[in-house]
C-alpha cells in the first residue's frame, strides 16, 4: 500500500511540476514580444455563491468597458473609446481573466495569486466584498502588481499604507456624512426637520463599517439614534428586527443591507404597517437590479445613497449612450455596481495605455497622474485623481436617489436633481 | 401613525413567531421521516427546498400556473426526486459510517446548488401575485395569508404524516424497516421498496413547504442554506425520527428565534436558538421526543 | 492486563514501511527551489493547510469516532489570540501560536464536557451551534474588532514577527514543518495505548467502558490534542492572509471542509488526510479556475458530483480504495 502512496504522490507532485513548467513556458513567450497583441487583466468578483446576482452585474459592467477600448467608437467621449485596443501599446487588445472568489476572503487571495502568477495579468480589478479586497490587494501588494479597486466602499481600504492599492469609489465614512447633510439640508431648504433615527444593519464588515460611521456621524450633527439594530444577514426571516423597529417608532430608518434582506425587510415592513417618514438605505441590495425586479412598488419611494443613477443622463448625455449599449448586451439598465466596475476598469485601462507598457510600475506612475475630468466620466463625480498618499479617488461625490415610478431618480444634491423628492413616503395601500 | 402599544407588539411577535415555527416545522418533518426510516440525514434537505421552490416558479413562469395549482405537481416531481436519491446514491451509502453519508448528501447539496445557479443564475426570482397573498388582522395582530395557510398545512402534514406511519400498513412496514430491516424482509417485506418510499415522503414534505413558501417568499440558489441548517437543528431538538418532536421543535425554534430576537436583540437571534438546542440535548441527549 | 492485550491486538494499526516517508519529505523540501512559481507554491500551502487540519479532526473525528463539524471555531481562536497578542503587546506570533493552541484546546475542553454524551448528529449539531454562536459573539464583539475583523499590522518581512512579502517559500517550509509535526504526533498516538483506547472508543464504546477504558476521560483527550493543533494552525491562516474577520474563520463552510479532507482520503487513516488534501485541493481551484469563469456553477456541478461519487463508490475513502488493491 505505502508503494502506491509514494507513486501516487510522486505522480501528483509530477503534475503540479508539469503544469507549473507549463505556466511559465506560457508566460515567458509573452514577455518576450515587444509589443504584446493582448494585454491580460484580471478580474476577481463573486460570480457563484450568495452575492452571485450583484456579482454578474459588475462583470457585465467590466465586460462593456473592454469592449469601449478594444472597439473603435469614436462618437463615445470616454478614455480609449475612439481608437481600437491601446494606442500607445500598438493597439493591443484588452483581454480579461474572471476570477470567482465566491465571497470567500481565502477564495480571493487563491485567485489573485493564480490570475497573477499563472495568467501573468498586468493589473487586477475587483472585487466588490470589502474582506476579499482586503486580502486579494495584499497579493498583488506582495507581487507589485497595481491593484484597482472600483467599488468596496470599507474606509480602512485605503488607509493601509498600500503601495499598488488604488480606488475610484467614494468611500463609507463620505457616504454615512452625506446622509446627514442631506437631512441638515432638508431641514434648511424645505423645513422638514427629523429628530430621531432608528440604525439597521447587517453584522458582518459592510454593514458594522457603515453601523459605526452613521452613529459617529449621528452624534455629529445632533440627531437621536432610537434603535440601533444589528443582524444577521443570512436569517431566514427578519419579524424580530421589524417588531424592534415599530415599538421604536423612528422617523427616519437608515439601512445597509444586501440584497436578499432588503427583499425580506421591504416585504415585513408592508406587512406589519411599518411606515417610517423614509428610509435612507445605503445603496448594495436597494439599488440592485433584484430590488425593484423583485418588489415592484412595494419597493417605490425609499431613498438611497448612490454612487449613480439613469437620470443623470439628463446633464450628462454620455451616460444614456453607455447605458444604451449595456441594455443592448445584456437586456437590463446599469446600475451603480456596473457603472463603477466599468468606470473603474476604464480608468486602469487608460493608466496601462498612458503607461505605454505593461511594467508594474510605469502603470503605478500613470495611475498616480491620473486626472479624468468629470465630463469624461459617467459617474457624478468632479473627476478622478488619486490622492498620493491613500491612492483614494479625492474627486468622488455621492448622490441620494430616490424609487419613483420604478426609477431611480437623482433627488440631492439639489442641483443635480431630475425630481422632486417624495417625503414622507406614502402609505403601503396607497401606491 | 397609530400609537405604539408595547403589549401590541410582543403579541404580534409571538405571533409571527409562532407563524415562522409552523413554516419551520413543515419543512422539518420531511428529513424526520427519512432518519426515522434509515438512520439518515440528508443534508441536501434545505437544496430539496430549494428545487421544489424553482419547480413552482417554473410552472408560474411558463403557464401562469398559481402556486396552489402546481403544488400537485411539483410534489409528484418532488416524490420522484427522493425515490431517485435514494437509488442512485443513497442506497449504495447505506451501511457506510456516518461521515461518507454525511458526505454523499454534502456532495449532492452542492451539485444542486451549482445546477441552480448554472440553469437560473443568482437572480432573485419571485411569483408575482399568487391566489394567496396579503395579510389580515384579528384582534389587532397582523397576520399574512399565505403564512397562515403554511402553518395550516404544516399542522395538517404533520398529522397526515403521523397517521400514515402509525394507523396504515404500509406505515407498520415502514416501522418495522426501521426497526429491524432483516426480521421485516422476512416477514416478506420488500426494504429497499420501504426505503424508497421514506425518501419519496420526505421529499414530497419539503416539496409542500417549497410551494407553500414561494407564495411569498423570493426564490435564489441559496435560499436553501438557513433553511436546511434550521431543520437539521429542529430535527434533533425533537429528536431524530419523531414526527411530532419536529413538530413541536419546529415551532420552539420560530418562537425563540422571533421573540429572542426581539427581547435581547437580533444579532443573536440564531445563538438563542442554538443554546436552546444545546441546553436541552446536554439534559436529554436524544431531543425532546427521541427515543433513548 | 488480558484486557490490554486483547484491545491492543484488536486495534493495531497497519504496518508501515520506513524508506517511503522521507524520501516524500526529501520530495517535498525541493519543491520550492525545482517549481519556481509562487501559485504552485501557494497551491502547496492550502495542500498542506487543509492535510494539517484534516490530520487535527482525524485524531477527534476519525480515530475516536467523534464528528465535529465546527473545527472551524479552534482554528479561529488561535488565528485571534495570536492577532491579539501580536497586536496589542507586540508577541511574536511563534509564541501566539502556542497560547492560540492553548486558548483552542481550552475551549475543546470546555465544549467537550457537556456534549460527549452526545452521539451521532446529537454531537455534530452541537459542534455547529457552538461554531455559529461563536461567529455570532466576535461578530459583534467591538473589543476584538467585530464584524470589521483586524488588519493586521505588515511590518518588515522577518522570521520572528512570521511576515514574508518577497516570496512565499518561508510560508510553505512553516506550513510542511507543521504537517510533519502533525503526522508525526498522530503517529505516535496511533502506536500508543491511547490510539488504541481511541480506536476502541470508536469501534464500540460499550465494550470499551467494559475493558475498563475511561472512554468520557479519553474522548476528552482526544478533543484537546485535536483542539490545541487546529489552533496552532489558525496562527499561519492568519499570517498569511494578514487579515482575519469573524466570517473568515468561523463560517460552518470552513468546517465541512476541514472534514471533507479526511472524509475523501480516508477516516481514521494516518495518509487519509494527506491523500484528502492533495485531491481536494488542486480538484477545486482548477474547477473554479477553469470552468468557473465561463459558466458560473459548473465548477460547483463538477464538484458535487466528484464528492458524491467518491462517497458513493468509495464510503472508506481514497485509502479503502488503496487498501484493497494491495
């Protein structure tokens, strides 16, 4: 028996050996070329497992972007849209390598090292969970690898010191403030004045980051937090929450939650006549294409913080056109997942083209020139520079949407807003 | 806005709770039947769920059918999956330790779950306004149709399932399987057919549960995974194999998790429901109504 | 002493031959300097990871019977009290790695007395509910940085604060000196009175109260070497992802596939989980990596449908597979 342990592990370790020569083989013949025909970029995102919905909304958001560079559309005014692949590069062509890393943290980390070592990728994007971008960036960290990060909204991200870590998106600790200026401004401009909140969130890192910010910021500006509710977000049902809920009777709910329990908490909410005067969710599972696919106007009239929205299109026509050929491909509109995963992948892909080659650190010197005015962007940002020391985007803003007639609908900042807001919200039976 | 009434509240708490037990109860009893019969958990039981739930909308989705008209349906269908199981792959498991059974299941609830998400992707899906649907109140306490009709049916499963083990023939045979699979082969009853039968029963239970749930609840390749651990949970706490004891065990779950929830806080909703569970088998090691 | 005699002839382990073991070693000490790319590497990393953790459940779950499907919460406090101990009072995290196996096998302790009269599903119930309280408690534990877990600190790369940024070979010769470790001790143990006590425990407890054997007082035993070297663990997992959250170590997945190793090469067999590892792990990377990203699922399909097989065909395992033919 022991004979054929020994063969067994002889012929595995022969495998692995045979399949590492064969990576490498692979990957020496590329560099070797001057100027390669395809630049390979990785992508990590949750494209099985529990987030797997929002997971294929960014893929479908980086896939639109690759197609933009690799394509020649010359009437579209966004970086590398007129010529076709990377100029700079001889035209090379964009080729992305998926990772799925299933929302698992390990998961990540196994496929930034295969994507990085194994597929050779010149830089890596992704990947949506704030803990697998955590440990995901600490790989392409340790191999010097640009690592660019479009939507993991944890602050402690970019406060790490990380040298080839960058991030395009507005971060938590921005958007729990911006909810409290909004209410700052309703009171001012509209004379609504809100008092108490009641705090809801998932207890895992996501939620437990935006619980804390929101109840710093709370305290901030002066407001009273009634009900601070942690749970679970895996549950099968969400009565208790909501019954804790009702018998704290907040004006205003502020709410991060995934998708599958905001679903779960809209549908208790109607019922048991739950009716706050609005509920300020922090966009994930409230703007997901599932919600209102889902709810239908069971869904209507929350508010929430966006990163984008449709009717920004009203101001910024590049973004109807985008949008035009997302619904064309994959037959729904974006949504701020996908509209930051394809913003952040153009951006990397513009820093690979000025970088002119695909040297690591050339790409980290164009990342950090980086500066895309704001009418190049379909995000409502004033632009994209990243801070040189964080490697935070300095020029991202955020916006607060509200559900009307099945659309996501700007409503603040004032001055960029398509509709007025709807507050309170009416009742259930009411819609 | 009506004025908050304390009393109000944990009323309708236990309520709920009470509603959400019965729910759990249903789902339940399928994977007690099973045990009962052959010593075995099917961890696939919460994917079981799952797929009945996908039968459902998919007889919504392609011709309109309601939920309460293909539950005849996906329940056969159901009953013809368990049977299946149990050829395939159960049977060839059956004098295996514990762990490779375990693991047989294990390996099926993630066939499952891949195949769901390969066919139907993540999207949420849901059954658009089904016969039953909305809620009422009585005496003041919310109350929604299609769970009332759960916890009904549960009850009425439940009962129908305890009576057909205990008061049929076939139910005697499916005891005497149980209790002594060689002694009963040779008072000429078939096992394997007996075996068939526990899985076809236990399948077609969860498969009443799915249907019954998809009236109101959303559809997903994951929705098994909570589902199927707090039948597991429920399963022992009433005791392996008995019907009632899941039963009741159901319903001790839904009110625990709900009003505990609600008294001490949701973050530790489900730890009160496991130290529960832990209390009560470090007193009595086989569950509420196991048999020593 | 009759007794003695009979259990130790009735639960001898296997003989073993004595030239194969180092050459493997030999084998596996060359590795990193013949295969110079670092996602082999890695991929040898979870291997022996996962052949450690899956030897440290077969002492408890395989050779004593007891199964436990929440090693996940030993491996989790050793991963925090060396993060801690590092973090709050600058340890060494060679020293963490110890106090984290003590804390781990603490808690075996603790958890052990009251649920070993439990049998069958009973116990393993009660191991997933203590695994999902626990993950629920660090969740919302401020203290040890709740749900938003810890990052750790990176200093430069050194042997004494167990950090390597420039490769990853210093991980991988870490992680084959505890495999060795591992195999080693359970190899004693399978020599030794106890591994026989363990086998009897497991093969028939009854008859081994009979013998004499003090089977609470035993089991007791082998959860603690089980706990203390799962949690030895948790301070590599921690090192080398230089992260940790509450969801990263506690999850109940995690358990199930800390057992899984065992389950695919053999139960109660010193290369089962050896054997396990090197099948399951390359098995789902390569699926995830090559089938994952063209149809989300399929490699999830495939993977279902190997475990059911092998379970199906081969209940004993890869071993029982190996065993028969020889």
């Amino acid at each position: 028996m022991l004979r054929r342990i020994l063969v067994l592990s002889l012929l595995f370790l022969l495998g692995i050996s045979l399949a590492a020569c064969g990576g490498t083989d692979q990957a020496g013949g590329d560099e070797g070329a001057g100027t390669p025909e395809t630049i390979k970029v990785g992508a990590i995102y949750p494209v099985t497992g529990a987030l797997a919905a929002t997971g294929t909304d960014l893929t479908n958001g980086v896939k639109l972007a690759v197609e933009i560079v690799n394509g020649e559309f010359p009437d579209l005014n966004l970086p590398l849209a007129a010529e076709a692949g990377l100029p700079n590069l001889g035209g090379a062509k964009v080729e992305i390598v998926w990772g799925d890393h299933q929302g698992s943290a390990e998961k990540g980390m196994s496929e930034a090292e295969r994507l990085i070592t194994q597929e050779k990728v010149v830089a890596l994007l992704g990947c949506y969970n704030s803990a697998v971008t955590a440990t995901a960036s600490q790989v392409a960290e340790r191999n010097g690898v640009p690592f660019l990060n479009p939507e993991s909204t944890s602050p402690t991200l970019t406060q790490r010191g990380f040298k080839w870590f960058f991030r395009t998106t507005p971060h938590d600790d921005t958007f729990a403030k911006n909810f409290f200026q909004f209410l700052e401004d309703l009171k001012a401009t509209k004379g609504i004045e809100v008092e108490s909140l009641a705090i809801v969130y998932e207890n895992t890192l996501w939620g437990s980051d935006v619980g804390k910010f929101e109840k710093k910021y709370a305290e901030e500006f002066g407001y009273k937090v009634v009900e601070d509710l942690a749970y679970p977000a895996k549950g099968t049902d969400v009565t208790s929450e909501v019954q804790r809920l009702k018998a704290a009777n907040p004006q205003v709910v502020m709410q991060a939650s995934y998708v599958s329990d905001a679903i779960l908490y809209m549908r208790t909410y109607k019922e048991f006549g739950f009716l706050p005067e609005a509920i300020l969710a922090m966009d994930a599972g409230f703007v997901a294409a599932e919600y209102l696919k889902t709810l239908g106007e069971d869904g209507y009239y929350i508010l929430s913080r966006e990163v984008w929205a449709l009717d920004l299109a009203e101001s910024k026509p590049i973004i109807a056109e985008v949008n035009d050929m997302f619904r064309e491909r994959f037959g729904y509109n974006m949504d701020g997942n996908s509209a930051r995963a394809f913003t952040g992948t153009l951006v990397l892909l513009d820093a690979i083209n000025r970088a002119g080659s695909t040297d690591p650190e050339a790409i980290r010197q164009a990342l950090l020139e980086t500066d895309i005015p704001a009418d190049q962007l379909i995000m409502p940002w004033e632009g994209v520079k990243f801070d040189p020391e964080t490697q935070q985007n300095t020029k991202g803003k955020g916006i607060i949407v509200q559900v009307q007639d099945g659309k996501y609908l700007t409503v603040w900042p004032w001055e960029l807003a398509s509709a007025d807001l709807i507050w309170p919200m009416p009742g259930w039976d009411e819609r | 806005m009506a004025a908050v009434n304390t009393v109000e509240i944990l009323v309708q708490t236990a309520v709920s709770g009470l509603l959400w037990g019965f729910i759990f109860a249903l789902i339940s009893v399928g994977l007690t039947v099973i045990f009962g019969v052959m010593d075995i958990v099917n961890f696939a039981h919460g994917d079981f769920l799952m797929v009945s739930m996908y039968g459902a909308f998919v007889l919504y989705s392609f011709w309109g059918l309601d939920p309460l008209l293909s539950l005849p349906l996906v329940v056969a269908f159901m009953f013809g999956v368990g049977v299946l199981t149990y050829r395939l792959l159960i049977s060839r498991v059956l004098d295996a330790p514990m762990l490779a059974q375990i693991f047989a299941t294990f390996g099926l609830l993630v066939f499952l779950r891949g195949a769901a998400h390969l066919i139907f992707h993540a999207d949420y899906q849901s059954i658009k306004n089904p016969i039953l649907s909305g809620s009422f109140e009585l005496f003041g306490v919310t109350m929604s149709v299609p769970q009332v009709v759960a916890a009904v049916g549960a009850m009425v499963i439940t009962g129908l399932v305890y009576w057909f083990i205990m008061k049929t023939e076939t139910g005697w045979a499916l005891q005497a399987v149980a209790e002594d699979k060689e002694a009963a082969s040779l008072m000429g009853i078939d096992s394997e057919w007996m075996y068939s039968l526990a899985w076809g029963l236990g399948s077609a239970c969860v498969a009443i549960a799915g249907v019954l749930l998809s009236n109101f609840y959303y559809i997903f390749p994951e929705v098994g995974v909570m589902f199927g651990l707090i039948a597991y949970v429920a399963v022992a706490l009433g005791g392996f194999g008995s019907v009632t004891g899941a039963l009741v065990a159901g319903v001790i779950i839904g009110v625990a998790e709900v009003l505990g929830g609600f008294l001490i806080g949701p973050e530790y909703k489900y730890v009160i429901v496991f130290l529960i569970y832990l209390a009560v088998v470090v007193l009595r090691p086989k569950g509420l109504m196991g048999k020593a | 002493m009759l007794h003695e005699v009979e259990v130790l002839r009735r639960f001898a382990p296997p003989r073993l031959g004595r030239f194969v073991v180092p050459a493997l070693l030999l084998l596996l000490i060359l590795f990193p300097f013949v295969v110079n790319a670092a996602f082999y590497v890695h991929l040898m990393i979870l291997v022996f990871l996962f052949a450690y953790l899956g030897q440290a459940w077969n002492i408890l779950g395989g050779y004593t019977g007891q199964v436990s499907l929440g090693h996940a919460v030993f491996l989790g406090l050793g991963a925090y009290t060396s993060t801690l101990l590092f973090e709050w009072y600058g340890v060494s995290p060679w020293i963490g790695m110890i106090a984290g196996g003590l804390v781990a096998m603490a808690f075996g302790l603790i958890i052990g007395l009251p649920t070993f009269r439990l049998q069958g599903h009973y116990f393993a119930i009660a191991t997933i509910a203590v695994g999902e309280s626990v993950l629920a408690l660090f969740n919302s534990w401020d203290l040890v940085g709740g749900a938003s877990g810890i990052y750790r600190t990176i200093v430069p790369e050194s042997w004494w604060a167990m950090q390597f940024h420039s490769s990853k070979d210093p991980y991988y010769f870490i992680a084959l000196g505890l495999v060795v470790t591992i195999f080693t001790v359970t190899r004693l143990i399978e020599r030794s009175r106890l591994g026989y006590y363990f086998r009897a425990i497991k093969e028939d407890p009854d008859a081994a109260k009979s013998l004499g054997i003090d089977t609470t007082r035993y089991k007791l035993y082998s959860m603690m070497i089980s706990a203390f070297f799962t949690g030895l663990a948790g301070t590599l997992y921690v090192q080398y992802l230089l992260f940790i959250d509450p969801e990263m170590v506690f999850l109940l997945m995690l358990s199930i596939q800390i057992c899984l190793v065992p389950v695919l090469g053999g139960v109660g067999t010193l290369w089962g989980p050896a054997v396990g590892a090197a099948i399951l792990i390359p098995i789902s990377e390569f699926t995830r990596g090559y089938l994952g990203g063209s149809a989300a699922g399929l490699d999830l399909v495939v993977y279902g449908a190997l475990i059911m097989l092998v379970a199906a065909y081969k209940p004993a395992g890869i071993m029982g597979l190996l065993r028969k033919a020889s």
